[in-house]
C-alpha cells in the first residue's frame, strides 16, 4: 500500500486547464469555481483499484499510486478486479480502476444477464494495453489427450484440473463469457464431464502447475506476461489457440478482438498462435471535474517510462490508441489525448 503523503497544492492555471509546476514535477490544479450540477468536488485523495496479487494490475496499480501521490494527489492503490472495480467506481466506493474494454462491450451487448454492468459513473479514462487470454496446458497432458485447440480440451471428460482466478476478476468473467457463447458450455457443465474446477491468485496457481497439480491454467493478462516465462521454465507448457468462429462471434458481440501470439517471446508459443484479444484500460468516476481527469491522465502520460519499468507493456500506452471508438470516455480525458496526438 503507498504511503500517504500530504501535499500542499499552488493554484495555477493555464488556458489548457493543467501545467507542470517550476519545481519540477508536480502538477498544479486550478482553484475551481463552485462544481456544476452532477460534477463531484475535487478529492483530497484518490483510491485506485487494481487487480489480484502477483498480477500486472497489481503491480502497474501500486507504481500509478506512487506517481499520481507525488504529481496530483495522495494515492492508495487497492485490490480489485476486472468487474468488480466498474461496480466500485460507478457507486464512489473507488475513484480509478482498472478493467476491460469488453466488460464495457459487454455492458453495450443486450444481453439480459449484463444489464447490471450497465454504469452511468464509470467511464473510460484511457485504453492502456492490450489483454490476451491465456490458455496454459501441461503438455504430457496435451500429448495423452491429443488436446490441440478449445473445442478438443473442451471435450474431454475426464477429471482434468482446471483453474483461473477468483471470480469478479477479469479473468474470471472473460472465460465464463468465452465458455457459453463461444463454445456453448459453462463451469458447471464442465463439472458434470469430471473436470475439478478451482479459482485462485496468480502465485498459487502457477506454483500448483509448476508442481503438477493442475492440467490447464486460464487466465487473461498483458503481452509479456513474467508469470508465463516463469512457469516455463520449471514445467513444458503448451498454449492452446481459440478457434476462428469463436473470436469473430465474440467480436461481434462483445467487441473483443482476436490477437496473434507470436514465436519469440514464450518457449510455449513455436509458432503462431491465435487467441483472444481485448484491451486492460482504465476507468474513472463520470462526476470527476474534467481538469482534475486531464492532470490525472497527463501525470501518467509524462511518466510513462516509470509505468513501463513497473509493467513492460504500458509501452503500448499512446495518444493514437487511448481513445478508442465506440465508448463513452471523460472530457478531460479525451481532451489530454486529443491534445498530444
């Protein structure tokens, strides 16, 4: 957790709302006049909620604390999840958070059972990176079954050990999605062919890999994940690709995206593998006053590299790609974007 500290603010301001102080690094924030109806008051301190411990949220979650407490405001970085960070944003009990772009397509999709996502105080602050899910097999098991794909894992009913993170994660949510639209199952089917299911953190459930105790580790997380080159080291692993018709469904549907893994980076992948795609991005209260958003987005923009030493793939963090098309994104942050592209 980030220590907090108290800062003391200058007001100053310039046609373009926020400026970086002569001190150096600190940004100073206007005196606002009196908030519009519907408009919160500036917070005198922020609370950020990230991801499950030992994942890139949670590490990207505690370095954007450490940024934003020396440049805007004091900042704690919390645990969260994917979904049940929109829920804590769009009720005030969180102020930034992070989660997926498909979360906000799936909110958009009609479907009954995700009209409670739908949020009328949580809206995009920036697209950060892309997110990919992950579908890690042992590969003796892989090899016994001749598992080459979803739709052959899927298919088996045997008692495999299959595992993801807790549900409200990311994760968690991105898989029951893939399960019943794209393949027409659920955990609970699953259940019923003799997989034993379970839902844990990151640490432990790649140690329960590692270490044999499990077949098949799903989850979504960034590009270069250190987990993945961790735990290929200590077991052979083979990362399964999702079929075409599934990622074209899902596209349609949710507005995911498909994404190509490609040899290099993971012993797993020799040669192209496709998956699903989606995008970690970063939501934030509707009701925040537009200056305050602009200094927040600009503080992380001018520390780009810093969030990049934190997690390699904030390096796709751009002005090009941080607004995307079809989502409601706060003024003052399309308008930082829109005023550094």
């Amino acid at each position: 957790m980030t220590t907090l500290r108290i800062l003391t603010y200058t007001a100053l301001l310039l046609a373009a709302g926020v400026r970086v102080s002569a001190g150096g690094s600190r940004i100073a924030l206007a005196a606002s006049p009196a908030p519009a109806a519907g408009v919160a008051e500036q917070p005198a301190h922020l609370r950020l909620f990230s991801g499950p411990n030992g994942g890139q949220w949670f590490t990207a979650g505690e370095r954007m604390a450490a940024i934003l407490t020396r440049t805007v405001v004091p900042t704690t970085s919390r645990i969260g999840g994917g979904v049940a960070n929109i829920a804590a944003v769009d009720q005030r009990r969180g102020d930034i958070g992070f989660t997926l772009a498909c979360f906000l397509g799936a909110a958009q999709s009609g479907e009954p059972e995700y009209q409670s996502m739908i949020a009328e105080n949580a809206v995009l602050m920036a697209n950060v990176y892309p997110q990919v899910l992950y579908f890690l097999l042992r590969k003796e098991v892989a090899l016994k079954y001749g598992i080459t794909d979803i739709t052959s894992l899927l298919a088996q009913r045997a008692p495999l050990r299959f595992a993801s993170l807790k549900p409200g994660t990311a994760s968690e949510f991105v898989l029951n999605m893939l399960l019943k639209y794209g393949y027409d199952t659920s955990f609970a089917k699953l259940r019923e062919q003799g997989w034993l299911l379970e839902f844990n953190n990151y640490a432990e459930t790649a140690d329960n890999f590692v270490e044999g105790k499990l077949d098949c580790f799903a989850y979504t997380a960034g590009t270069e994940v250190p987990l993945i080159l961790t735990m290929e080291k200590h077991a052979e692993v083979v990362v399964l690709p999702v079929e075409q018709r599934v990622l074209d469904l899902l596209a349609k549907k949710f507005k995911t995206t498909a994404y190509i893994l490609q040899p290099g980076l993971y012993k797993s992948v020799p040669a192209p593998v496709a998956t699903l795609g989606d995008s970690s991005c970063l939501i934030v209260r509707k009701d925040f006053p537009d200056d305050f958003v602009f200094a927040i987005s600009k503080a992380l923009w001018d520390n780009k590299a810093d969030l990049v030493d934190a997690v390699k793939d904030f390096q796709s963090l751009s002005p090009g790609n941080a607004v995307p098309p079809g989502f409601d994104i706060h003024p003052g942050a399309k308008r930082f974007w829109d005023s550094v592209k």
